[in-house]
C-alpha cells in the first residue's frame, strides 16, 4: 500500500494514506435480528465495499434497525484534475467582515432571505440570518454590517422580489430544497428570470442554499453563489461583502488614508477615514 | 426541401438555445449547430448563461451529459477554470471581469481543437455583452446556450433569435408534453404589439412600472410601486373597475400568473377585452395555465418586442425514466404548433450532419412508453 499521497487516485484515509477505509450508518426497515446483519452486509458488498463489516447495530424501533459499518472503497478520484476549478474563497471571521464592510463598503448591507416556492423549510434560511444561528456562529442578523430581512417559508417569488426592491436589498438569499423534481428548480430559475424581466439583475446579489446547492448548480440556476451543507453564516457574509466591493464602481481603498488612490470619489475617503 | 438547424438560423448573429426544462436536449441541439457549422467552416462564437459540456448531471449524477467540441479559431467566452481544465490551445481576447460561481469569464480565440465546458455569464446583460464581444473578435455567429428553463437570454434586448428545445421529461403523457411545449411556443410567440401610439406610450415606461389606457389612450396609473408583482385580487378588481373601463394594461417589468388571474377574473366579470402588453415574452410567468385560457376570458398578451422562434427541437427521451416514439412526438406537437421546423437531431430523418459516435450521440436507453391518449 502507497504511503506517499497521490493526487490522482485520492481515496479516504483512516489509519494510513490509500487504506480507502469508510465508516457509513443507515437504517433498513427489517426487524433486528441476525437476518438484518446479514441483509447490511450483502448491501455493502452491492454498493462495492470491500471487507465490510457491521461494527454496531441496534433496533431503532420495532421493525427497524440501525447500522454502523466500515468498509473498504476500492475507488479512487483524479483530485488533481480538479483543482484550479472555480474558486477557493477564503472565508474571513466575523471581525474581519466587519472590518472589510466598514472600510469597503461604508455602509449597512440588506440581505432579504426566504424558502421560496411551496418549500416548507426554512431551517436554512433561519441558520444564515437569525441572530441566533447554529454551531455558536450567529447568523448575519447579528452583524453590525447587514441589516436582514427574513420574510420565512413558502414566499411567492413575486413576493419576495418585491420586498428586495422596495428595501433597496443589496442580495437575495433563497433557501429550497433540490430535489430531482423540475418543479424545485423551476422555483429557483424563475426568481432570476423575474429578477431579470424587473432589470434589476446588476443591482442583487442572488445566493441561494439548500442540502444539494453546489457552485456548479448555482451557476445552471443562474444565481452567483450557491451554500449546501457546511456552510456557516461568515462563509456567506464573506462572499457578499466581498461580491459587493468587487462590484461597487469606484472601490474604497483599502488600508490607511495614504492609500487613497487618486480619483476616488468622497464616499471612498470617507470609507478610509473610518478605518484611520 | 428540408432545411437544417443551421440554415434555418445562420441570419441570427446572436442566437440562442432555450429548453423548456433541464434534459430537453438543448446542448445535443447546439452539439449538432457547431457540427454543421463547422462542416461549412464557419467560425463560431459559444457561450452559455449555465454550464455546458460538463460530463455528468448536476442534480442526477447518473445521466451524462453531451459534450461541447469546438475547433481552432472557434472563439468562446467561459470560466477561466474551464478554459484551462480543457487543454486547448488558445489565446485571450478578453478578461471580462464578469464574475461566476465557477470563475472570471475570459473570452478567447481557441487554437486547436478539443472538448470543453462551457459556462459564461449568468445574466443576460451580461451574455449579450460577450456575444457582441465574439461577433467583434471574429465569430461569424455567436451562439448563447441557456440552463435549465431559462428564458432571459432569448429576450430580443440580448439575441436575434431562438431555438427551443423540448423532450419527454415534461411529463410522462405524451399528450401532456405536447400542451406544454405548445403553450410555451405559443408564450414564445406572443405577437408584438401593432398600434404605434401605444407602443409609444409601453416604450416610455419606466422600469418595474405600468400604466391603465382606456380605449381613447387615456392614462391612469397604477395605484403603487410594484403593483403588478404583489397586487391581492380585490386591488386589480378596483383599479380594472373604476371610471371609464380599461382597453390596455401596459406593465414594463415581470407579469407574473398571479396578476394575469386577478386580470382575467375582472375581464370575465366585467365580459371586457384587455389587452396586457409586456416588453417581450420572456416577462411573463405562466405556470398553470396558456394563453388560451386567458384569451378565451377576454385577455391578450401583446410584447413591445417579439421574439423570432426559429425552430423548436425535441429529446424523445426522458433519461432514467420513460420515452416516446420520435415521429409520433414530432407529429403530435407540429398538429399543434404552426409555422415552427420541428426536428430531433438525432433521428435519422434529421437533414443535418451525423453525429460522430462520441458522448454528443449517445442517447441512454429507456423503454418507449405508448401514447394512452391518442390510441
């Protein structure tokens, strides 16, 4: 077995480099029994594992039980194919938002928030924006450099368009769950296109987020950043405050007042006297 | 005779590729347009709002995605990511600054051939902006590919015209996918507007507003900002019902099917014609229901601008799911829809070029379902 990392057969790791090994939990609706573990084993055998192993289970409920397995993945990805892909952001922590949106941008930024569409979750959306977050990392509500609007569940696009228009919204954030129903899309693509027909689509940032939202996704949904799972409050006020900086006509300059570059407007000097 | 895709849009310098749902077909559409373009030596100019080319679905991993093969001097404006991941040989036009979830949009000439993707920019504005840039670097057409159901790019403000592509995954009925595409061709086609006066007066709007004209032209504003995007039933009634009745609805920014409803049961109560003039198709938003249903209450649509749907191309098969009969679903759709070449660019009976036996020809198998309806 390779000890030396190569990035064009990455596999997981658990006791040492190339092992493949993976720890996996679900359910099956059988009664627990020896018959279960069996049924776990051949499934895992079925979903390509070598060497699986049931290293905890127990019923759930009656009729159900719950799985622990390891298994070893014989697959591999090309990792180095994919890098140089997109961009990696580099997240900055709250105290650094604040301090980027004070110098750069001068001012309070509005962020309008809703599940929209028939969605019924707004799990997601109240993470990002309510004050109390989740993790212990509080939402944008509890930024001094945004001021939130979180109009909740199953909000017509209309709706919520209109709201962002009448606040003056720097952003939109949608929370839906993707599924690979049409009609969950169709809810996404049609705030852009409304977006669009209302020509405002120079003037919002559009993130929206659920469980299955990639960048790659976002991108075919036409919204500029997409947030899954992992994504914590800062990741998305980084990338706004940052989008809005870069598309802001005359940036603020950064660092001291010597920095002012000539020709900036007195917004900007402003913006540098903040920081001095 | 018969007439391929690229004939049929070789006079729209900016064309572009619409699908009706994700998995209609649109990027085997524009796959065979590069095909025979390249066959006749043109050099073409690709860009895409969404992401092309890419090798599998984004949301269903399963299904594989065509490829997108260009060739030298081919000019193309995507992420610069993507530039680099394809290998080709190239040299940049432009760094945009557009910005996208996958990178800065670059435009560049290619200077060998090869497969890529492509992912341009999001917003229409923004798309014209490159197609005019590929136009002037050379391209003799610039093709803008949409994403998903994505209507904004079609609008005559960004392309000159359009290619709709639909399939088998709009619903498991035959029947039911051949309403739906007639409706969204009907949509398409909304009729432009023809009295000069108030074409003027929609002209002058100002963005996201709207405006009441009676028969004599004379104007009533609409009561509030944004009216027409949040308007409860009773508000329409009550703007609709008083004073001299309304004969034009003039609304500049999105109409969505919320306000065409409240629109229509006025116009059915009052037993009124209104005619709601827009700026083009692609502001409205109709869910449920087409055109005829409003139509048939009294209510028309007209567009300050049309757009020139050149022909529409369909996907018989819905991937990992079901599929029908390519000239039976070509059949059914051009007894409904008038006027629009209708093609499957895989079938054999297609008069463009054959697909080269690569990723863009493959089409996954799935069991033909019969028509229950037609039967």
């Amino acid at each position: 077995m390779s000890r030396e990392l190569d990035l064009q057969h990455v596999r997981p790791y658990a006791d040492h480099l190339g092992d493949g090994l993976v720890q996996m939990s679900f359910t099956l609706p059988v009664p627990y029994s020896l018959a279960a573990r069996k049924a776990a084993l051949e499934l895992a055998a079925k979903m390509g594992f070598e060497e699986p192993e049931v290293v905890h289970y127990e019923q759930l409920t009656e009729g159900y039980t719950y799985f622990v397995m390891y298994g070893r993945c014989v697959q591999s990805v090309d990792f180095a194919s994919l890098q140089g892909e997109g961009f990696d952001i580099e997240y900055m922590s709250e105290e650094e938002i604040e301090r980027f949106a004070e110098r750069q941008l001068g001012r309070r930024i509005v962020v309008v928030g809703a599940s929209t569409g028939s969605d019924t979750h707004s799990v997601g959306i109240d993470a990002m924006l309510n004050l109390k977050g989740y993790h212990g990392h509080h939402g944008l509500e509890g930024y001094r450099a945004f001021e939130t609007h979180n109009l909740g569940s199953q909000v017509p696009n209309s709706v919520l368009l209109s709201k962002a228009i009448e606040l003056s919204a720097d952003a939109i954030l949608v929370s839906q769950t993707v599924t690979q129903q049409n009609l969950h899309v169709h809810n996404l693509t049609e705030l852009v296109e409304m977006v669009e027909a209302e020509g405002r689509r120079s003037q919002l940032i559009l993130a929206c987020g659920g469980p299955r939202v990639s960048n790659e996704l976002a991108k075919e949904l036409g919204y500029d950043a997409g947030f899954s799972k992992g994504t914590y409050p800062h990741h998305l006020a980084t990338f706004i405050v940052r989008e809005l900086a870069a598309r802001s006509p005359q940036p603020a300059p950064y660092g001291s007042a010597g920095d002012v570059a000539a020709g900036d407007d007195g917004a900007g000097a402003d913006a540098a006297a903040v920081t001095g | 005779m018969a007439h391929t895709l690229s004939e049929l849009t070789a006079s729209a310098s900016r064309l572009a590729l619409v699908g009706l749902a994700k998995n209609t077909g649109k990027t085997v559409a524009l796959a065979a347009l590069l095909r025979e373009l390249h066959e006749a030596g043109r050099t073409v100019g690709v860009t895409s709002v969404g992401r092309d080319g890419e090798e599998h679905d984004v949301i269903d991993f399963r299904i594989e995605k065509p490829a997108v093969e260009l060739v030298a001097n081919d000019i193309v404006a995507t992420a610069d990511g993507l530039l680099r991941a394809s290998g080709i040989p190239h040299e940049t036009i432009e760094r945009t600054g557009i910005r996208t979830p996958l990178g800065e949009v670059l435009v560049a000439r290619l200077r060998g051939a090869g497969s890529i993707e492509v992912a341009g920019p999001s917003a229409a504005a923004d798309a014209r902006e490159v197609a005019d840039a590929m136009l002037a670097a050379g391209a003799e057409q610039a093709l803008i590919d949409g994403a998903i159901d994505r209507r904004a790019a079609s609008s005559p403000s960004i392309s000159d015209g359009l290619v709709m592509s639909t399939g088998a995954i709009l619903g498991e009925d035959i029947e039911e996918v051949v309403t739906r595409t007639a409706d969204a061709v009907a949509l398409v086609r909304v009729p432009a507007l023809e009295d000069s006066r108030v074409r003027e007066l929609a002209a002058a709007l100002e963005p996201g507003s709207g405006l009441v004209l009676d028969e004599q032209l004379n104007t009533r504003a609409l009561p509030a900002s944004r009216f027409v995007l949040t308007a409860e039933p009773p508000a329409v009634q009550e703007l609709l019902g008083e004073g001299v009745p309304p004969r034009w609805l003039l609304v500049s920014g999105a109409l969505p099917e919320s306000f065409l409803r409240s629109v229509l049961a006025w116009a059915r109560r009052a037993r009124r014609q209104l005619t709601v003039v827009v700026a083009d198709p692609t502001h409205v938003f109709l869910a449920e229901r087409g055109l005829d249903f409003y139509a048939s209450g009294g209510v028309e649509l007209r567009a300050l601008r049309a757009i020139d749907l050149r022909a529409l191309t369909v996907n018989p098969v819905a991937p990992a799911s079901h599929s029908f009969d390519s000239s039976q679903l070509r059949t059914l759709l051009a007894e409904r829809i008038e006027d629009v070449p209708i093609f499957d660019v895989l079938h054999p009976a297609y008069p463009g070029a054959r697909a080269p036996s690569q990723r863009a020809a493959r089409r996954p198998a799935a069991p033909i379902v019969t028509n229950r309806d037609a039967q």
